[in-house]
C-alpha cells in the first residue's frame, strides 16, 4: 500500500486549515453588516471557488464583497422608488 510520502497524492491523506481573524469592533452596525458580507465571502471564496493561497483569496473576497455592496446598492435605491 502506497503512502502519501511515497510520491502517491491521496485526498484524505492532505488537509488544508485557513484560520481567519477579523475586527469590527466600534464600528456598529455597519461594521457588523461588512462583517456578515466579510465572512460570506470568504467562505464562498474557500469552499466554492476552492481558492486556497491567501493572496488569491483576498483577492476573490474583494471581488465578492463589491458584487454584493454593488446589489445591495441598487435594491437600496429601488427600495426608495417602489416603496412596500
């Protein structure tokens, strides 16, 4: 049976742990809103774009994070044109 430092690759073998630390502390309710947007993000980033050097994932997060600020933007303004 071929173990991993054998040349063999095996999935099960190699685990990839990301720690993440983030503050938003005094920033309110908006820092708490970024945060959410933040984390979303980041995990989308790792588990469905499979995204795993840090300057690369940094990168996809800001991507994300402007993508969702962006809609979050034009539903805002809607929101003044049609109001419920």
């Amino acid at each position: 049976m071929p173990r991993p430092d054998d040349g063999a690759r095996n999935d099960a073998a190699q685990k990839v742990i990301l720690i993440a630390a983030a503050d938003c502390t005094g920033h309110g309710v908006p820092g708490a809103m970024v945060s959410v947007v933040c984390s979303n993000a980041l995990d989308r980033t790792v588990k469905e774009f499979k995204i795993t050097e840090p300057g690369k994932i940094l990168d996809k997060v800001r991507e994300l994070v402007l993508e969702t600020l962006k809609k979050a933007k034009a539903i805002f303004r809607m929101e003044w044109i049609y109001p419920y």
